[in-house]
C-alpha cells in the first residue's frame, strides 16, 4: 500500500514538510561518501528555511500541552490500557522539557557559524560548493567518515527536541482517525465534510493499481480524483472505479 497525505492547513503542511527533511536528513547522515554527507549538512539549512517561522516552537509547546490534557481524560476510562497511556504521557513530558530547555531562535547556532554560513550561502548556487569555491569544506569533505558523521550530528543536536516534537504531534495526529475503505467510481470521489474541522487527510491505495490521487479540499469538501501515468509520465484521468481508504485526522 502506499499512503498519501494532504494537510489541510498551512501549520500541518509545514511539520510534514520539516518530517521529510529529517528523514532525508537521517538517511544521508549515515551514509559515507562525503557527497552524501554533503546532502545531509544542505538538509539542515533547508530545514532552516523551513522551520525560522518565530512562532512555531511555541506552537508545537501548546499542541503538546493540548494533548497531554486530552490524554489525561483517558485516565479514568477503563477501556483504555493504562501502560500505554502513561509511556504516551511520560514521553509527552519529555519531549516539552527538551523543547523548553531548547534557548533562542530554532538554528541560531547555526547562523552564528560564519563557515557554515558560507557554505550555506554556496550551495544556493547551483554547483556553487566547488573546491575551489570552498576550499576548507572541500578539506573538511576529506575527512574520515567518522568525524565529518560526528561533526554533522554536532550541528544538528541543537534542533533534535523541535524534532522530536514534530514527531509526537504528527504521530498523534495520524493515530486519531480511522479508516474507511472507499471506491471512487470512474476515478473520482467526493465527500461533505458538514464544516467539521480537520488537520490532514491520509489515503492509502494499492501500488498494483497504479492509480495517483490528485487531492484538493476545505472545511466543507473533499475531491479525489485519481489519474496515471502513461508513456511519457504524464499524468491522465482514470475512468476505472479505484478501491482505495481514506483517513480523516484531527486532533
């Protein structure tokens, strides 16, 4: 199965966006080849660009506190496992300590780095980071993969707790729906939302299919409508009824 999600504001799309830096960002980090080393220090500045909204550490705090609210409602119904709800709460906790202990602006570390800075401003240019242009991070590059991994996960440790919180919120968010199996007849799909306010949509459909959904949607409608791609990768309206479920998440 492969899942899709489509965020329905511009708060969720901005933690989907930071979640797809960190995995590339984790992916490339252990890797070897200073090359690949190399996408994973542009990954952090991405995430930089991403992530310098002032406001976004402190939005992730009231959602966590929000949360741990709504969780300790649990406590009391008998329906719900106990242990699990208390390892949900402790790490809750956790994660909110460690953003609060985070000082300053998200990155500032970095941006007070006049090298990494430099390096920053290079790789906006396309093959900009030549050794001729950088000569001491093209040295830096020869290093031994040990200590270009460790000086990496050095640079990124100031941002783990902002991170670490986008993962609870975001894993939080995915586990409050519940899916329902759906067929969109001829390739489309529409659904009323009754003004019911959500924070993302999740799709999971069969890859044998070979259907992509192309989803658009507000606080009153959703559409789905699914295509393929022919010969020259150009997507086409599907006119087969396409099996698929669907997802509604809010907190």
């Amino acid at each position: 199965m492969i899942v899709y999600e489509y965020p329905f504001n511009e708060r969720i799309r901005t933690l989907l966006r930071l979640e797809d830096l960190y995995e590339k960002f984790t992916f490339f980090l252990y890797q070897q080849h200073p090359q690949q080393h190399h996408v994973a220090l542009s990954t952090i500045f991405e995430m930089l660009e991403v992530a310098g909204r002032a406001d976004l550490k402190s939005d992730l705090l009231q959602e966590l506190e929000r949360q741990k609210q709504t969780l300790l409602g649990f406590k009391s119904n008998p329906n719900v496992e106990a242990e699990r709800l208390d390892s949900v709460l402790t790490e809750v906790d956790r994660v909110s300590a460690a953003l609060v202990a985070a000082q300053g602006k998200t990155g500032q570390h970095i941006r007070d780095n006049e090298w990494l800075m430099s390096i920053r401003g290079r790789t906006i240019i396309p093959g900009g980071a030549c050794e001729f242009d950088l000569p001491s991070y093209y040295a830096w590059q020869q290093h031994s993969v040990e200590r270009r991994f460790a000086d990496i996960a050095n640079w990124f440790a100031p941002l783990a707790p902002l991170f670490d919180a986008i993962g609870i919120v975001l894993r939080l968010l995915r586990e409050s729906g519940r899916a329902a199996t759906i067929i969109a007849q001829g390739g489309s799909y529409q659904q009323m939302l009754q003004g019911k306010v959500y924070q993302m949509l999740r799709l999971s459909i069969d890859e044998s299919l070979g259907a992509i959904p192309e989803i658009s949607a507000n606080k009153y409608m959703l559409w789905v409508r699914f295509t393929s791609q022919d010969g020259d990768m150009k997507p086409k309206p599907t006119e087969n009824d396409v099996p698929f479920e669907l997802t509604l998440c809010s907190f």
